[in-house]
C-alpha cells in the first residue's frame, strides 16, 4: 500500500506543471472581452499565444493598436470651434 501510494504522489508531483501550463493557456485564451485582455502585464504572453493559437484575435489586437496610435484630424477650416461630446460640449482653443 506504502509503494503505491509513494507513485501516486510522484505522479501528482509530475502532472503539476503539466496543470499549471494548461490552466494558463486556457485562461490566457479565455472568453473576455478583447479590451481587458490586454491590458495584463502577460500580454506578451497572450499575444505569443494568440498568434499561433487565435491568429484574428492576435491580427484584432495589432488593428486596436494602429487604430489607438493615429494622429486625431486637423479640424477643417470653416469648423466651428466647439464640438459636442455626449451631454458636454467642448471648446477647442
């Protein structure tokens, strides 16, 4: 019973990290929203994971990327100096 219950616990030992690795992955690739999955500090994780695994989450997340990086317009010439945001109204100077 001794030597049984001694591989048992060796085993327990060698499917730990086996565990782990799959619990990590299964929640790196979990079904949050998109916004909040990448703002961990394990994105570089994620994103590694996403290429291989979810290649358009990983090609959604490079566009939300471009997208956030661009320049706003120059405002044109016969615009009004104001803008109505929501239930504001916001005077450019």
């Amino acid at each position: 019973m001794g030597e049984i219950l001694g591989w048992a616990l060796v085993g327990a030992w060698l499917l730990l990290p086996v565990v782990a690795v799959i619990l990590v992955i299964r929640w790196s690739m979990s079904s949050g929203q998109v916004e909040t999955k990448y703002d961990s500090s394990a994105a570089g994780l994620v994103d590694g994971f996403d290429a291989v695994f979810s290649p358009e989450a990983y090609e959604a997340h490079l566009e939300r990327d471009r997208a956030t990086r661009r320049t706003a317009p120059a405002p044109a010439p016969g615009d009004p100096p104001w803008a109505i945001d929501g239930d504001s109204i916001r005077i450019d100077v």
